[in-house]
C-alpha cells in the first residue's frame, strides 16, 4: 500500500474535499477576532486610490468650495477626510472581525430588510434635485440609503447563492429568489428616479449570479426574458413624460452632445471640453479652467474629467490601471477565500465598485448616456466613501482567512 501511494500521490490529493459552500460552524451569530495577516498588496491599492482621490477631490472642488461657503476653498476636503478618517477606522475594525458572522440568516435579512425600507422611505419622502428622491436629511447630516441597499444586496445574494448551490437545478432555488430580490430593488429605485443605481443593481446582480454557479440553461432564460422586459420598460420610460421621461433627453444628450450647449447637454460638452483640453500631459495640478463654474459637480460626478484636464492622458491611464488593479486583487481574494460565501461576498463587492468606476468613466467620456454616477474614493461624498471603506474591511477580513487557510 505504501508503495502505490508513492507512485501515485494524487490519488490522495484528488479525494480532499472541495472548497465548502458554506461554513456551517460559522452559522450562528459568534463572532470572533481574526488576527492573521491581510492582503497587504490590496490594502495598498486601497491606501493609493484614497489618497490620489483625496488630492483630486481638493483640486476639484476648490473653486466650488470658495463660491458657496464664504471663501472657504477647503470646506469639502476637509470634510472628506473626516469622512475617509471614520471610514478607515470602521475599515479597518472590519479586518479583524471574522466575516463568518454574516452567514447568519437574521443578520442578512434583518440587514435587507432595514435598508430597503429605508430606500422606500427616500423614494417616497427623501429630497433630491430634478425630482429625483434619493437623500434623507437627519439635522444638517444627509445619507443615501440605496448606498447601505448596495451592501445588504451583496450580503443576501452571496448568501442565498452560498446555501442553495447544492440545489440549483430546480428554479424555486436558482431564479425564483434572485429575481424577487432584484425586483423588489429596482422597484424602489425606480420610485427614486435613480436611474444608474437600477443599472448598477442589475449589472451587479446577474454578475453575481454567473459567478455563482446558477445554471446556464436558467440563467440565458433569465437574461433573455430581462431583455424583453426592459425593452418594453425602455420604451415607455422614453416615451413618457412624466416619472422617467427624462430619460430620452439622456439618450438624445448622449447622441449629440453638440445638439443644445446651452441647456440638455451643457454638462456632457464641458466634461468633454475638459478632456480634450488636458492632451497627454495635462494643465497641471491645480489648473483647470472648467472647474471655474462651468462644469457642475466638477468634485462629485465629474471628477474623471477634471483629472483628464489637469493630468491628461497619463492621468486618466493612471486611474483606470488604479481600478483595473484593484478588479484584479479583489478577484484573486474571491478566489482564494475558504467558501463560497467567501468568495461570492469578496466578488460582489468588487464588481460593484469596479462597475461604478468604469461606468463613471464612461459617463465623463459620454461613452454612455449621463446617469449620475460617482467614481469610488474621489468623489466627494460622506455615505458613499465610509460604506466603500467598510465593504473594503469585509475583503480584508476575508483575505485574512486565506492566510490562515492556506
């Protein structure tokens, strides 16, 4: 026997079992304290796309900042690095928590549950510009609840797709779940008028899905009937005026930015006034000209642009290698992660601030129509920034397991 194993040690390698679906010693809510060490390559490309979004951030949001508070061109930094200093800190306590914790089924839907009804809230009472509902005020704080949603989506879909895996060719586990989920989330944000957050979901969701084993036979079903379903959704938003009607003059913006400067397409002209501007090496540091009141949310929405006019092209490759970096670690995180809900978790969450960033590129570069999209860690924005910080704490937590895994 000794010396078969020795001729033919996979044998014994091939009958390890596989990677768990779930950890079911991890089911009940006990948390514990992970102390290996985490991915010290992704905290760094953490640590570099906060900084560089930081720096960015000031110089976009200088002249804006002097303009609406009295002079004070330093309003907005300094705020957002109270924001990113709470962030890192709640990051960072998210290290070391072990993410098991999240595998407990009232935890997930309680979580779920809180925050979509918030989100339904917003979309009935929150306040917002355009006619848009996306905001709740509390005193002189505000927050964006489909921000949290964002989170307790992931937290739900990995789980659900960690603990039904083994039952996936029957649909009630598969599709059924996922698509009331889905559903129940575009709903919400529809009622919001948040028409790059329901992008944002769906995108999301189906990625996690594929990445979750689902079918292929269930899943092209799924696409090709959401193909339908938003064709037909499509239509009548265009086509109405009121509710989402705005959209066609999103798509119309987008076709022909040149069409109406002066009002429906000012912003998308000037963010492309500003990269073309920038050339290969940019303006400088600091030099804008559009972020003198003529590009609007110059530190919010186009803040892509503002980078491409003063860095130029070596910015702009700059930022988009930053993310590209970034999708890749993430990625090899989900892939060493000791389970599925591990992995599916880690993944989700890369996906959602990968699809962010790029769909934000994009906007800028009207490669697709305006949504209103912030770009992750430069953006100026408290809710969004301390809830990327923690969803970076959970991958970080879950890379602290490789370790002790491998």
């Amino acid at each position: 026997m000794d010396g078969a194993n020795t001729q033919n040690p996979r044998i014994v390698h091939r009958k390890r079992p596989a990677r768990p679906a779930v950890a079911p010693q991890r089911n009940q809510f006990s948390p514990r304290l992970v102390r290996n060490d985490f991915d010290k390559s992704f905290f760094l490309i953490i640590v570099i796309l906060l900084t560089f979004g930081i720096v960015m951030m000031f110089s976009a949001s200088y002249v804006w900042s002097v303009y609406k508070n009295d002079g004070d061109g330093f309003y907005f930094v300094k705020r957002q690095i109270l924001f990113a200093v709470v962030g890192i800190v709640l990051m960072m306590a998210l290290s070391f928590v072990d993410y098991h914790i999240l595998m407990n089924t009232k935890v997930v839907y309680t979580a779920f549950l809180v925050t979509y009804l918030l989100a339904a809230y917003t979309s009935a009472f929150g306040v917002g510009t355009a006619g848009a509902r996306r905001w709740i005020e509390v005193g002189s704080l505000s927050f964006q609840p489909s921000e949290i949603l964002k989170v307790a989506f992931i937290m739900l879909f990995a789980y659900l797709l960690a603990i039904h895996y083994p039952k996936f060719k029957k649909m009630q586990y598969s599709l059924q779940p996922f698509v009331v989920i889905l559903g129940l989330c575009l709903l919400v944000l529809y009622f919001q008028r948040h028409l790059s957050a329901m992008i944002i979901f769906t995108v999301l969701g189906l990625s996690m899905m594929f990445v979750g084993g689902i079918p292929m036979k269930h899943f092209i079903r799924l696409i090709l009937v959401l193909g339908v379903v938003g064709g037909i959704a499509a239509v009548v938003l265009i086509m109405h005026e009121g509710g989402m009607g705005y959209v066609a003059e999103r798509f119309q913006s987008w076709r022909d930015p040149l069409s109406d400067i002066q009002d429906t397409t000012y912003q998308t002209y000037q963010s492309l006034l500003a990269i073309g501007s920038g050339g290969i090496f940019g303006l400088g540091f600091g030099q804008s000209r559009q972020k003198y009141l003529y590009l609007s949310e110059s530190q919010n929405d186009f803040i892509f642009s503002i980078i491409c006019e003063e860095l130029g092209l070596i910015g702009a490759i700059l930022v988009i290698l930053l993310f590209t970096f970034f999708i890749f670690k993430g990625f090899t995180v989900a892939t060493k992660a000791p389970d599925r809900f591990g992995m599916l978790l880690t993944a989700g969450i890369t996906i959602q601030v990968g699809l962010q960033a790029f769909l934000n590129i994009m906007v800028a570069t009207n490669a697709i129509p305006n949504t209103g999209i912030s770009l992750p860690f430069f953006s100026y924005g408290g809710t969004a920034l301390i809830i990327q910080l923690c969803e970076m704490g959970i991958i970080l937590s879950v890379s602290r397991q490789v370790k002790n895994d491998s």
